[in-house]
C-alpha cells in the first residue's frame, strides 16, 4: 500500500517537471519567432504611461493602461 503510494507520488512529480519543461520550452521557442523589433509601445491617452501595445485598451484611436483610465479620459 505505502509503496504504491510512493508510486503515485513520484509520477506525478516526475509528470509535472515534465510538463512544465515543456511549457517552458514552448513559451522559448515560440518568443524567439517574435523578434524584439515587433514589440511596440502605446501611450496612455490619460497618464501617458508607456505600455506594451498587446497589454493596452483600445477605444477610438486612444490607448489606456487599464479601465480606470479609460473611464477617466471619457469624463473629462
Ligand atoms: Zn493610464
């Protein structure tokens, strides 16, 4: 019973450092087919807090860093 126990054990941490290699070596290989020079950066209409482009709210041509912001900049 213990002996089984300590299978189970031992699948599922060997099966998880075997997962999360894979993730790893996914999010590296899929990171260099975007090169650096793709990455491009959006002002805040509101604070004009530079921010990743993919990570910015998009409304009528402005860009926002969060909700917040967005709200903000249309009650003004
Ligand atoms: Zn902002």
């Amino acid at each position: 019973m213990f002996s089984r126990l300590l299978w189970l054990v031992f699948i599922v941490v060997v099966g998880g450092m075997l997962w999360f290699r894979i993730k790893r070596f996914m999010r590296k290989h899929k990171s260099s087919q975007a090169p650096m020079t793709t990455f491009q950066t959006v002002r805040c209409a509101h604070c004009g807090i530079h921010l990743p482009e993919q990570e910015a709210l998009r409304e009528d041509g402005n860009s926002f860093c969060c909700v917040a912001h967005q709200k903000a900049f249309k009650a003004r």
